[in-house]
C-alpha cells in the first residue's frame, strides 16, 4: 500500500518537475530579454563625451578598477545637484551612506550582501556607463511606515486641551523594505537579527512574501501568454537602527548609486 | 444459522473495511495534492532563482575579441588624471566651514569643523502630528529634510506664536498683532534660522531631549545650543536626515 502512494507520489512529481523546467526556460529567457532591454536603455542614454571616452572593454583588472572608480565619482557628483539625501551603496567597503550634496551624513555597516549575476551578464562599458549616473527609485514598500504621523485633532476648547504626553519611542517593528529602482532593479533591505546566527522568523516570512510577488505575477504573465519580466535584485542585511534611519531618510523618488566591485 | 450470522458478520465487517479503506485512499490522496503543490511553489520560489543566477553566473558577457581594449601606459595615465579630478570635486563638496548635520530618526546632531567631528549630542525633532483644527486647517509638525542654510542668528529669541499654537490649545486664534502672539523665554538663549520658519533653539523642556516633540524646530540643550550657535556662521551649512 505504501510502495502504491509513494508510486502515485513519484507520479505526481512529474508534471511538477516539468512545469518547472519550463518556468526556468522562461525565467533565463526573461533574463536575456532583460539584459538588451538594460543595454538598450544605457546605450542610449546622453553621457558627456569624457565619461563616453573613459569606458573601455578590457581584461586588464587595474583599468577596470579605475574605471570603476571613476564612474562612481561622477555618480556623486551628479547626485550633487539634487539637495534632497541620496543613498550610496559601496559593495567593496561593504558601507550604505547617506549622502546630501556630496555630504556623507550617515554611514552605515552591510553585514551581508547579495548582489544578481545579472551585471555580469552586461557589457562592461555599459555597465560602467551605468553605474556612473545614480539610479533613480521608482517605488518602496516596506514593514514599516515611511512617515509615522500622528493624527491630532484640536480641542474645542480650553477644557479640552490635553498637553502632549511622552511619545512612545519603543523601536519593536522588524524593519524590512524593498526599492524598486529604474531600469528595472531591486533593492532588498533586511534587519539582521540581534543573534547573527538565529535565523529571524520576520526575516524569512518577508523573504518568503517577497519571493511569493515575483512568483505570483510571473504566474498571472504566463496565464494571460504574456513574457516573463526578469529584475535583478541586491539584498542587503543592515543593523535594525540604521535600516530604519535610511528608509526615513531617503524620499520617494531617491536616487541610489552603486559600486559593485 | 450461526454459519449464516458469522457470513453476515464477515460481509459487514468488510463493508466497514472498506468504508475505512476508501477514507484513508482520500485522505492519502489528499496529502499527496497538497504535498505536490507545496513541493511546486517551494521549488519555483526556492530553487529557480539560485539555479537562474547560477546559469547567468555560468554564460556571462563574453566579449568579442576585436573589442577588447588592451590599455597603454598613456591611457593608465589619462584615466587616472580623470579619475583624480572626478575625486578632488567630489571631496572639495564637504565644506571646511563649520556645518551641522541632524538625524531626525533618532534625534541626534553632528557639528563639523575643519571637516572634523567636534560635538555630537540629542535633539529634539518634528513630532509626525498632523494637527486638524475644525474650520478646515491643519497643520504637519515636521522638521523638513535635505540641505539648508543659517539664514539668520539671534540672541534671547522671543517667540512670536502662529496659528497652530492657539488651535492646539483650544484657544482661539488672535489677531496678528495681539499681544499673545509674542512669548519669551521659551527659545533659549539663541535661535538660529534656517527658512520656512524652522528654527534651531533652546527649549525648556529638556526632558524630552532625545524625542520627536516639536513642531518642526530642532530643539537644543542650552550647551549644545551655545557651542552650535558660536561656531556656526549666517551661511553654514545644514544637512538634515
């Protein structure tokens, strides 16, 4: 009876594997659909003629490392000109600063990090071009709110007044977040747990909820015969505290720059 | 007839066999269902990302060999000039002039000189209040964040109450030149402004130093507040997080 069911079982994992196979197909076709559409978008993109000069496709590790750092230079400065706080990501130095014109103003510590293979995938002039101009953040969701306004309403009258008590300043709420930048790209924040080595129960469910939207609108892209869309992600593990100062501090619209190697 | 009781016995008892059989068949049939479609999304969500970054991983950009650029001394020497121009601009943005940072999330400042750190101390912030009075105002208490200047620096600052500082009250709202509007002794010894009416001033509610309290001023004790306003100048710079 039980060889039956684990026959039925086996039979069952079939289709399953099938099916799988063939999202995977469409998933690495989404991918290379989202490599030209990446390339496409910065192939077009007006640089000045210095930064259009500089990036060349090389071998020669020390070159590249230059160009990296002079892409990410004039990522900063063009992110200069705005006033409003910008939030700079340097992968080597494992730092997630804030910056406002050019000012660090908060600097904070990336315990762990994962950055797509998708920038592999990229040609390295464009990506360098790219990576020379801040990306712009299209939309944000997180755990907690972006702005915790309190609602008040005013008294009538004298005898109504209460005069404000203590806020309370208890910091309980996990802190996760997601940055949808343009062209298409992710940005994952979690709170690493207080015990590095404890697996956080929030952490998980918020991965799994994140993973489960991706999924989900894959499949609503399959029923309705449409291709599949393909994001490269980043995900970042920060100190809860500073999480939650760039997630205040960053507007709707912030601009991020990147070093990636 | 005891023959025909047990073949009876035996016929029911296999009936209720078979009743149990059948239930456990569905309920068997069932968890394989439902162990098939867990085992479907945990594979599409936990095993096709990793294996999609690992293909990607494995077939990255390759470049055709005509393209690729073998750099010459002279081009080491042109890039790096770029980059060290690209660097001296960047670093020439933070300011030698005193500025003063604050970070509204946790109520904290920063005062630099000379590009150094040289006080830090608490503050106190926007309270995130949305004030609704009941003739259709109201007012957001929220200290505004990004870059700002010293526009103005006074000594014994004398506060001149808006609007909202009656509505919260409960009291009515006076006329703008009514006595009422002007308190003193409640800014500390020093104001300094820095547009849009936001101030940064002393407070005689140092208790709640540390706190999002205000109503979009940054609140100072009277230390922090006196070494703030001697080394800022009208002009410095500030940065608000």
């Amino acid at each position: 009876m039980q060889k039956k069911f684990l026959k039925i079982f086996l039979l069952a994992c079939l289709p399953i594997f099938a099916l799988a196979l063939v999202y995977f197909i469409l998933k690495l076709v989404a991918v290379n659909g989202a490599v030209d559409r990446f390339q496409k978008f910065y192939s077009q993109l007006d640089g000045d003629d210095k930064s259009n000069a500089v990036f060349q496709l090389t071998n020669d590790s020390a070159y590249n490392a230059e160009q990296n750092s002079y892409a990410y230079y004039h990522a900063q400065l063009e992110a200069a000109n705005s006033d409003s706080v910008v939030l700079c990501i340097n992968f080597p130095d494992s730092t997630a600063t804030l910056l406002i014109k050019g000012v660090t103003v908060h600097t904070a510590k990336i315990d762990r990090y994962r950055v797509s293979n998708f920038f592999t995938k990229i040609d390295q002039r464009i990506l360098y071009k790219a990576l020379s101009y801040p990306f712009r953040v299209e939309r944000q969701t997180s755990s907690i709110p972006k702005v915790p306004l309190m609602i008040k309403i005013a008294p009538k009258d004298t005898s109504e007044y209460t005069p404000d008590i203590v806020p309370d300043t208890t910091d309980v709420n996990p802190v996760y977040f997601l940055l949808e930048a343009k062209p298409g790209m992710l940005v994952y924040f979690y709170e690493t747990p207080k015990n590095q080595s404890r697996i956080s129960f929030n952490g998980v469910i918020t991965d799994i909820k994140d993973r489960t939207a991706i999924l989900l609108d894959d499949l609503q892209r399959i029923v309705h015969f449409r291709k599949l869309d393909y994001k490269p992600s980043i995900t970042l593990r920060l100190n809860r505290k500073d999480a939650k100062i760039i997630f205040r501090a960053i507007p709707n619209d912030a601009l991020i720059i990147l070093k990636l190697s | 007839m005891d023959a025909v009781n047990i073949a009876l016995a035996t016929t029911d008892k296999d009936k209720s066999i078979g009743k149990v059989s059948k239930f456990n068949n569905i309920l068997a049939g069932l968890l394989i269902v439902i162990l098939s479609i867990i085992l479907f999304f945990a594979i599409l969500i936990y095993a096709i990302p990793p294996l999609t970054e690992l293909v990607m991983k494995v077939n990255g950009f390759a470049p055709p060999s005509s393209e690729i650029f073998s750099p010459t001394p002279k081009d080491y020497a042109k890039i790096k000039l770029l980059t060290g121009k690209m660097q001296q601009k960047y670093v020439a943005l933070t300011p030698p002039r005193p500025y003063i940072v604050v970070n509204t999330t946790y109520n904290r400042f920063k005062l630099y000189k000379n590009r150094r750190l040289i006080r830090e101390g608490f503050c106190s912030t926007g309270s995130y209040t949305l004030l609704k009075s009941h003739f259709n105002r109201e007012w957001i208490f929220q200290t505004p964040k990004g870059f700002y200047r010293i526009q103005g620096k006074i000594t014994n600052p004398v506060w001149r109450r808006p609007d909202w500082s009656f509505v919260e009250e409960g009291l009515p709202i006076p006329s703008q030149n009514d006595p009422s509007r002007w308190e003193a002794g409640v800014l500390g010894d020093y104001a300094m402004s820095i547009g849009d009416g936001y101030l940064i001033h002393g407070t005689i509610y140092k208790r709640f130093l540390g706190m999002p309290v205000t109503h979009g001023c940054i609140r100072m004790n009277d230390d922090d507040l006196e070494a703030v306003y001697k080394t800022l100048e009208l002009g410095s710079k500030v940065y608000i997080y």
